[in-house]
C-alpha cells in the first residue's frame, strides 16, 4: 500500500512541475515587463497587482521579488497577459476564465503563475 501512494504521489507531483513550466514559459526570458488587461475596452483596463514586493537597489527585474493578483474572477473577461519587449514587439496571451489569481516573481528568471 506505501508502495502506491508514494508512486501516486510521485504521478500527481510529475503533473504539477508540468504544469507550472508551462505557465512558466508564456513570456520569452528578455521580457521588460508584464500587464494584465480586463476586458475588451480600448483604451485597455490595465489591472494593478494588489500585492508587490521588491529588494532594495538593482533594476527590474532583479529587484523584483513578487507581484499579485487576486480575486481575478471579479474582473471583467476576457483576461490577457501582456508580455514587453525592449526593441520587438509585445506578446499577448488570453488567461483561462477560470483564472482566480495569478503571481509573477523573479527567481534566477521571471516566473508568471495563475491559479483557478
């Protein structure tokens, strides 16, 4: 029985990692910085993170240690990530509606993440 949860724990956690690289790779590693949009109004309902945290000194996005968003499911649909680029043009990428908050925080790397 120990033999089966521990492989059944080793599937699920196999699908979380997953999971998390692909919300991990939306924006390409030389982004300047990302917005999240509500809605279809022009000009754009950009949404502020409720939740910021920075290092002293450095620049973006070292000095970055967390920015988030909550309680998404209030703001209007659709939801879009917008990913900036210095010298090239921005991506764009529609959220999930189930989408309930979402964090971006620097690690090495710029990590987006969004939870239902």
């Amino acid at each position: 029985m120990l033999y089966r949860t521990k492989l059944f724990v080793a599937v699920i956690g196999v699908c979380f990692i997953g999971q998390t690289a692909e919300a991990a790779s939306l924006c390409k590693p030389d982004v300047t910085g990302i917005d999240l949009i509500e809605g279809r109004s022009n000009p754009p309902a950009f949404l502020v993170p409720d939740d910021e945290k920075y290092k002293e000194g450095g620049s973006f996005p070292e000095k970055l240690i967390r920015q988030g968003w909550r309680n998404l499911r209030a703001a209007h649909r659709p939801l879009t990530l917008l990913c900036r680029y210095k010298g090239r043009p921005n991506e764009a990428f529609k959220l999930p509606d189930v989408t309930g908050s979402c964090e971006l925080t620097y690690n090495g790397g710029l990590v987006f993440q969004c939870k239902q």
